[in-house]
C-alpha cells in the first residue's frame, strides 16, 4: 500500500494452526480411566473396578497421611504422666459395680424382706 511518498509492506497475520490429533474425548457414559471401555456406575466418573482401586489407593494415602502425623507428633517413646488439676474430692470418681456385686445386693434386700414377712406373721402363726 503506498501513502504519499512512502511505500509500506503489509503485514500478513500468523497462520492459525489447527491440530487434527488431538485426542479423542470418551463418550460419557464410559469409565474416564485410560483405555476402559466399562460403562460408568452411578454419578461417578468411574466403573465399578476402577471405582474401588481408587477407595483402596485413597485409603492408602489416608492411612499413611495419619502415620505420618502421628510419627510427627509423637518424638519421644516415653509415657507422658498427666497431672489431674482441680479437687481432689472423691466424690469425682466413678465407682463400677460388677454385675455380681449387683445380684448380691438384690439377693440381700429379698432376704431381708423375706425376713420381715416372717417376723410379722410369726405371731400370727403361734397364736392363730
């Protein structure tokens, strides 16, 4: 194009370039996983197969995510004592009875009942 004295050269825009091998995208009802041709289970993206190695991976990196925080948070192999603080009542204890304890004591409160009956109608039967 020529404006006035000067001569310009036009300047072509670059090329736009279009990859034709690109990959091609799964249909969606098949599992995403590389090559799997199973259809998806569900509203997962996966098959029932691949579904499962990934809870199993998963729960294999939390497993070891949880080691690793313990391990980090305990250095010492040493038992820690913890120091109670507040009263020293004991009426802060829980006392467990075992089950025997409570037979026991419900065999002792019917012999005792037993007993009174016995007291009350022993006059009654002597003098009846």
């Amino acid at each position: 194009m020529a404006t006035g004295a000067e001569v310009s050269e036009e300047h072509n825009p670059p090329s736009i370039f279009i990859d034709l091998n690109q990959p091609v995208e799964k249909e969606l009802h098949l599992c995403k996983f590389e090559d799997c041709q199973r259809p998806r289970r569900g509203y997962n993206d996966f098959c029932r197969q691949h579904r499962a190695i990934g809870k199993i991976i998963s729960g294999k990196i939390a497993r070891a995510k949880a080691i690793a925080e313990i391990d980090a948070r305990d250095k010492s192999n040493e038992v820690t004592e913890v120091n109670r603080t507040g009263s020293e009542d004991t009426n802060d204890r829980v006392v467990v009875k075992s089950f025997w304890a409570d037979i026991w004591v419900m065999l002792g409160i019917e012999l005792g009942f037993y007993l009174l009956i016995l007291l009350f109608m022993l006059p009654i039967l002597i003098l009846g």
